[in-house]
C-alpha cells in the first residue's frame, strides 16, 4: 500500500514537472471567451489603475495570528499574520455561464496571474521588513468573484517600527499603530478601509500585555506634500508587565532601605556592627544600580526603576551620613575629655615640682600616688596616709615640742593643698560627665529623630514616585526628566 501511494506520488510529480505551466491569465473578447470564466482584455494595461465611480475602494483585512517578538532595544514589533487584499477589477471579462465558477461565484486563480494584474501600490507605514512565507510557492493565493471583486491574500512576516518611550520604565504605557495604504495615490483616487482580528488565545506570552484597538479618525488620514492621503490598519496598545521587574528590583531594593532604619537601634559605641551593615546595604544597591542599568532599555534620562534604585542609594547613604555625624561628635568628645585630663595632670605636676623646688614637707611628694589610689578606688585618710608613707614624721616621743608643731603645721599644709586639689579633680570630673551624658543624649535623640524622620521621607518619596509615574507619565504623558 505504502508503495503505491509512493509510486502515485512519483507520477504525479512527473506529470506535474512535464505539464506545460500556465503562467498568464488569459487575455480574451466578450466573443472568443470560450469556457474560460474569466478574461482580461488584449488592451489590459496592469500600470492603469482600474476605473470606478469615485476612488477605487480597497479593503484590507487582515488576521493577526500573534505579536511574534517585541524589541525594546530596536524599537520595533513583530507580526505574524495573513494579509488580505480586495478590490474591483472593473477590466475583468466575465463568462457567468461557465461551470469553474464555485458555489458562491469564486474562481480559484493562480498566483502567476499576479504579475499580469494590477495591484494596488501598498504602502505599511514606518515598514522594516515584508517577508512572504515560502515553501515550494509563495504562501498566497488569488480569488476572483463573478462581480469582478479580486482578493489577494498572502502569509507573511511583518516588522515595524515602533516610537516607544521608556522615561517610566516598567511602569510605561506604549501605543504603536499598524498603517496601511497608498504610496502614491492620495484619497481621491484610492479609499482604503478594513478590518483585524487577533487571536488572542494562541498569542505567545510576552514583557507586555497586548490589545489591538481601532484606529482614532485623525489616523486614516494622512497630509503630504498638499495632498492628502487615506490609510487603514490597527493600533497596538502595550502595558508592560510588571510584576517581574517589581519582584527582582523594586521589593528587594525598598527591603534594603527599610533593613537601614534597624541601624537607629543598635548603640552607636557599636561600630563595626552598624558600619558594617550600613555599608553592605550601600554596596548592594550599588550592585542592583549597575544591574538594572545594563538591562533597561534607553531613555532620554534616567528611568522609572533607575530613578527608584538611585533613590534608593541616596536614602540608604544619607543613613550612613546620620552615623558619621554621630561618630563625629563622639569623637570630638573624647579628644576634649583627654584633653582636659592632660591639662589637669599637667597642672598638678607643675604644683608638685615647685613644691619639690622649695623643698616642701614630705606628704607633697606623695599627692600623686594618693590620687591615683583614690581613682582606683582606695581610700585613706590624708592626715593617716602623710604619717605611714613618710617615716620622717612618725610618733616619736623623743621629739621635741617645737619639731612637733612643725610637722604638724607641715602636715595641715599638705592636707589643705590635697584637698584643694581633689577639689578641683572633683570637679573636672564632674563637668566632664555631665558633657558625656548632654553629649550621649545628643546624638540619641538625633537617632530617635532619625528613626522617624527617614521612614516618613521614604513614605512620602513613595507617594510622590507612584503617583508621577503612573497618573503623570502613563496618563497625561509629561516628564520631567
């Protein structure tokens, strides 16, 4: 069985290959048609546009089997479709009895009778690229009606350019339109009108969400050179989609900003803790940036999800500069304390080397060493300590009165100018700590403000973002940038 049909398929091919192939329509009179169901005249003119009454009405119909690819980067679009083409030959020799006619008065004619015909000069608007489908012939086909209407249809490929703008990318809007009509032949000698159908079910998923739209009637006309031309086609409105872009930059981007304000908490005293978290977050942004800007299509400025990322940085920057400030005045704080404590041990050594100078009473030469017990913690009395560190002023009964009132004078001096100075220590120590508590309870309040002021400027940066991009961009179609 296999081989028959091989053997059918073989001689068919032969028979078809030896065939003479009839590759003009043919050419005839009212009087010598004979079972021909058409015929053009001997004196048809394929160059003469066929005479009607007004201009020739052109219908276009095509069937869009789906937006095949979308370039964001070329700016063009993509079809695929079957492109119809009808009109009325008015030249067409018509024999209404003969048997070819169909049921419904349709010839199936060949398309080598295209190149003998006239065809209209169609023009697609902003065109890149025609490319009819081929597999042993052209994909197209030619119907002609016993009212002399002529379709023309054929697959094809079509790409267009598209004028898309991307200043409110991936929040933007795009609106391309699909025009076809007359290179040469303006609205008083060709009128074209049409229809389209899309198959939305079969259409491939793409960046975009695709609708086909009529056209508004300030689009089927258009003015050149004083004249005035018609045109139809569809127009292709386009809504990006959304949810990827905000999945992979905008959630994790505004995560990273909220994730700065834990910054607020942690102690300032902290350091590689906060820093190193303020830092990562910065260099991470820096990374989603230099991303985002790879793959997003050109704007005349920055984009919707470019301005976003680089908001984001600013935010997440100024943190880091709230902390550095903080830092800063913890910084100058403690290079005033020490400097204060310099200038405080600087000046009792002064008085014990004069006091050494003028050789003074032994409990002088010790002022230091009993200061900074008592820093440490130890404490004794001053008049106890001066007679058990100096053995020249011990308890000795052999003494005599007079080397007793000395030493006791002696004594009370030492005590009277230690006491002083633990005053004075006393005292810069306590203005100190009351300039580390003022100065703690500054830079603490900077970081509550903080903890408010940022997310509330993140909040209404969102409020003014998402508005502008999609009411002000998307609807009334301004830009600032």
């Amino acid at each position: 069985m296999a081989q028959n049909m091989r053997s059918a398929q073989i001689c068919a091919f032969i028979f078809f290959a030896v065939s003479p192939v009839v590759s003009d329509i043919p050419k005839c009179t009212a009087d010598n048609m004979g079972d021909n169901p058409f015929c053009i005249p001997p004196d048809y003119n394929k160059d003469v546009i066929p005479a009607s009454d007004g201009p020739l009405e052109v219908f276009v119909d095509i069937f869009i089997f789906e937006v095949s690819k979308i370039n964001d980067i070329a700016l063009t679009m993509t079809f695929e479709l079957y492109f119809d083409l009808m009109w009325e030959e008015s030249r067409f020799i018509i024999n209404s009895t003969s048997p070819k006619w169909g049921a419904d008065g349709s010839f199936m004619g060949s398309t080598n009778f295209v190149k003998s015909l006239w065809l209209p000069d169609i023009q697609i608007f902003k065109c890149k690229q025609f490319k009819k489908r081929e597999i042993v012939t052209d994909v197209a086909g030619l119907i002609l009606w016993n009212d002399r209407k002529l379709l023309y249809t054929v697959s094809t490929e079509v790409v267009v350019d598209c004028p898309m703008k991307f200043s409110a990318y991936p929040l933007d809007h795009q609106s391309c339109k699909f025009l076809v009509g007359s290179y040469i032949h303006d609205n008083t000698q060709i009128a074209f009108n049409g229809r389209f159908r899309h198959d939305i079910e079969n259409q491939r998923a793409q960046q975009y969400m695709i609708n086909c739209t009529e056209l508004q009637p300030e689009d089927t006309v258009i003015y050149w050179a004083n004249r005035t031309y018609c045109q139809t086609g569809f127009q292709v409105d386009l809504v990006r989609r959304r949810t990827p872009v905000l999945l992979q930059v905008y959630l994790p981007s505004g995560l990273f900003v909220v994730v700065s304000w834990i910054s607020f908490i942690v102690p300032p005293e902290v350091v590689p803790g906060r820093m190193a978290l303020l830092v990562t977050l910065f260099l991470v942004l820096v990374n989603i940036f230099n991303s985002v800007t790879a793959n997003a299509p050109k704007a005349e400025g920055l984009t919707a999800v470019e301005t976003w990322v680089v908001s984001c940085i600013i935010h997440v920057f100024s943190v880091l500069a709230e902390y550095a400030v903080i830092l800063k005045i913890i910084q100058s704080e403690k290079r005033r304390d020490a400097k204060s404590r310099r200038a405080f041990l600087k000046a009792l050594n002064n008085v014990n080397g004069s006091a050494l100078l003028h050789k003074p009473p032994p409990p002088q030469r010790n002022l230091v060493g009993r200061m900074i017990r008592r820093d440490i913690g130890v404490c004794s009395n001053p008049a106890e300590e001066l007679f058990e560190t100096d053995p020249l002023y011990g308890s000795d009964q052999n003494n005599s009165q007079g080397e007793a009132a000395i030493k006791a004078e002696a004594a009370a001096a030492a005590v009277k100018q230690q006491k002083e100075l633990e005053r004075q220590w006393s005292t810069q120590q306590r203005d100190n700590r009351c300039v580390r508590e003022k100065i703690q309870m500054a830079y603490e309040r900077v970081d509550r403000i903080a903890l408010y002021m940022f997310p509330l400027a993140f909040v209404i940066f969102n409020i003014l973002y998402w508005t502008y991009y999609l009411l002000v961009v998307n609807i009334f179609g301004l830009s600032l940038f």
